[in-house]
C-alpha cells in the first residue's frame, strides 16, 4: 500500500509499504482522509521531535524512523481481530491516536495522556493516517455516525485537543475567553467554547482565518493586534474586567503576555500549543493578579464528548477545511503550502 514516511528533516517520502496485519484486539481501517497537523509542520521543518530519530526506537513501539506519518484521520472498518465483538465491518471510525504502555490505565478520570514514554500513531510508529490502511487497537478506535462526513471527521481528533483545553480551563456558560491564534487548533477550541455558551474573542493576522472566524461564528469578537491595541479592545468588550480565560494557540510570546495582561485577576490562562523555543511571562502580573498558569496536552477520555458535539450539530467542521489534497501531493500541495502560503489555508485534508 502507498504510505507517506518520514525519514528525517525535510525528508518525506511516498512509498509503497506492506499492509498491515490486523491482530487479535486489533482493528483494521481503510483510512479515508488524514489531516495535516502543526505537529506534522514541525516534525518536517525542524524534526525529528516526537519522531524516533533512525536507531533509536520508540520504548513503547519499539519504531524509528522511517515513520508512517498521520494522526488526524478517519476512515471505514475493513476488518476486526479476535477478540474484538462490538466493531463492525463498515462502521465509520476515527482514531484516539496514542501510542501508550499496556500496563498504563486508562479508565475514567486517568491521565493517561500524561504517562510515560506517551506518543502517538503517526509520530511514534505504530503506522499512520497517511497511509490507505491501518490496524488500531480496539481501545483507540471510536465509532462515529454515518452522518459525518468522513472528510470533516478527520477533524475530529484536533477538535477533541480543543475539547480538552476547554476541560482544562474551567470554563464555563456565560464566562468570556480570550483565544490568542486563530490557526486550526485556535479556531476548533473557540468552535467548542461557543458550543458551551461562552463569550470569544479572537486574535489573528491572518485575513483567511480572521475570514474563517466571522464567517463560522465561533468568535464573537475578531481582533487583528497589527489594527489595533488588543488589551484596550478586550477591556471595552469586558468592561474593564478582564477575561475569565485565555488560551495560547500561537507559540508567539506577544500572545502569551497579552494573555496574561488581560485575563481578570484570578482567572486562568491555558497554554495549548506546542512550544519549539523558550518562552518568558510576566511572573510579577501572574502573583499580583493570582493567575493560573496551566498546560494542555492532548486529550483523555474526551473523544466520546467532542463526538456528540458534532453529531447533535452543535459543531460544524465543514468549513475549516479549506483544501483537499491526494497523498501524492502531500508534500507539494500540502506541507509547502501551509509553510510557505498559509494565509490561503486553515486546514488541508489528504484523502487517501
């Protein structure tokens, strides 16, 4: 079968690979589309990160590079393991993409995706998205209803990152929150927070995405900082008050201070995005106004939630994707383009 593999920085390939072997407690999957992730970017532009680096296997998978790549996707059930008696053949799924220890547990209310040696399908081996066919473990796999299209359900899994910020946060109806980036993972969380009855404002350069904001409805207040001065626009919106929540979605260190300069004394700043490089914050803002600094990673037992939102409507992911592509032009079509050009994109799905 034809997967994409990464090799190391800026080396991806599209190869033919042998299909997988769908094991007991396994699941086979024809994948259908797979999302391009920021992960992903990194993991090309300054990689390998999550990546085992060639020779040094992952503990839990036991994979280096070459990696199949691809964690966002969703696709059909073409076969079952032994074992495995509540999946069907034909069953439209997507995949909670975790590569983690069989002895870790992960039952209500765990952690898991704070375990050791955590990774993920895509990153850390165990195949990927980017790929036509994949073998999950039952755990992971999440059945959805044939009323989402399998192309906006390959946003499901980056919309779940969202869902788990907004847990993380506190937040709740009536609450204002600021988001800070207005890129894929900023635009899906403000899409739940609006689902949850909370106010958002928004900040972003970017025209495509500021467009995408307005035109989905998920933030009620658009902000571009290169037109005007964020703080003095959040504090009309809040009436001096501040926000009750922020979320940094850029790693830009600008957004993080604004975040911490217009939150309301007590309130919660949430740091979601994958940071490359140092960062500082004004500690002596954080005291004075006793602000709680919190990170997010990922997801624990929020899929079963993120899916009802978008199966009762309340979500729409329809419209955040912005361009479809064939595996083949994943490099070209996909990863150049939201490097070199993502003012024209949000999110670019690889069909398969």
């Amino acid at each position: 079968m034809k997967a994409a593999r990464f090799y190391d920085k800026g080396d991806i390939r599209i190869e033919d690979i042998p299909e997988p072997t769908v094991e007991p407690g396994t699941v086979g999957i024809d994948v259908a589309w797979c999302g391009i992730c920021g992960t992903d970017l990194h993991e090309f532009m300054e990689g390998p990160i999550f990546i085992p680096p060639c020779g040094h296997p992952h503990p839990v998978s036991g994979e280096s590079a070459p990696i199949t790549m691809g964690h966002e996707f969703s696709g059909v059930v073409y076969a079952v393991g032994d074992g495995v008696d509540d999946i069907e053949i034909g069953q439209h799924v997507v995949v909670e993409p975790y590569i983690i220890a069989d002895d870790v547990d992960t039952g209500p209310g765990e952690s898991y995706q704070l375990s050791k040696n955590m990774n993920f399908i895509g990153l850390g081996g165990h195949g990927g998205g980017l790929s036509e066919k994949i073998a999950v473990k039952r755990r992971w796999v999440h059945p959805i209803s044939d009323a989402i299209p399998l192309d906006q359900a390959a946003l499901i899994e980056p919309l779940t990152v969202g869902y788990h910020a907004f847990v993380r946060s506190g937040a709740k109806a009536g609450d204002v929150a600021l988001v800070g980036g207005g890129g894929p993972i900023g635009l899906l969380l403000a899409s739940v927070l609006k689902a949850k009855g909370i106010t958002v404002i928004l900040t972003e350069l970017s025209a495509k995405r500021k467009e995408k904001a307005e035109e989905t409805g998920v933030a009620d207040y658009v902000l571009d900082p290169s037109e005007v001065n964020v703080t003095e626009e959040v504090m009309k919106i809040t009436k001096d008050r501040g926000v009750d929540v922020s979320f940094e979605c850029s790693s830009i260190n600008e957004v993080l201070d604004t975040l911490v300069e217009t939150t309301k004394p007590g309130g919660t700043v949430v740091i979601v995005s994958i940071w490359s490089h140092p960062a500082t914050v004004n500690v002596h803002s954080v005291v004075m106004k006793e602000l709680d600094v919190r990170g997010t990673i990922a997801y624990a037992n929020n899929h079963a939630e993120t899916i009802k939102l978008v199966e009762e409507g309340k979500v729409n992911l329809e419209p955040f994707i912005t361009q479809r592509i064939q595996l083949d032009d994943l490099v070209s079509e996909g990863f150049e383009r939201l490097i070199h050009n993502n003012e024209s994109a949000v999110k670019i799905i690889v069909h398969t």
